[in-house]
C-alpha cells in the first residue's frame, strides 16, 4: 500500500499544487487547494467461479465516520496489484 500511494503522490506532485494533510489510509490531500479524501483498496474476486468478476469494498473503520458526515469529496480508488 505504501508502495502505492508513493506512486499516487509522485504523479499528482507532477502536475498540481498538491499534499497530503493527515492520515494513512484513508487521508486528506489538498489539490490546489480542495480538499479530498482518498481511499486505496485492492480489487478482490467478487465470486469464486468466475476470476473476471472483482470488486473493491469499503471496510468497517472509524474514520469513515467522519467521512461520511464531510463535506468533502471522497475518491475510493480500487487496484489491481498483478496489472
């Protein structure tokens, strides 16, 4: 995940006004400016027959709360690890 979100940072860093404010995952980035909420999840399969079909999934964690109740946007971002 560390891995990851570097990639994310160092591209973004490239082209925009661009930090990370609080937290690990989710966290806070300003980008020029506005505030966003970013969430990184691996793509899982989303049934065991068929390896085509995936799905990422929001986990059960506090800081959601607090998330949910924001005014700010939130980005949830699923990968796929192997591609």
């Amino acid at each position: 995940m560390t891995k990851l979100k570097s990639v994310l940072d160092n591209a973004l860093s490239k082209r925009l006004t661009y930090s990370t404010i609080n937290g690990d995952n989710p966290y806070l980035i300003s980008i020029d400016g506005v505030y966003v909420y970013v969430y990184l999840r691996q793509l899982s399969s989303a049934y065991f027959e068929n390896k085509n079909i995936t799905r990422a999934q929001l986990p059960i964690h506090p800081d959601f709360n607090e998330i949910k109740t924001s005014n700010i946007p939130f980005v949830f971002l699923g990968y796929d690890w192997i591609n």
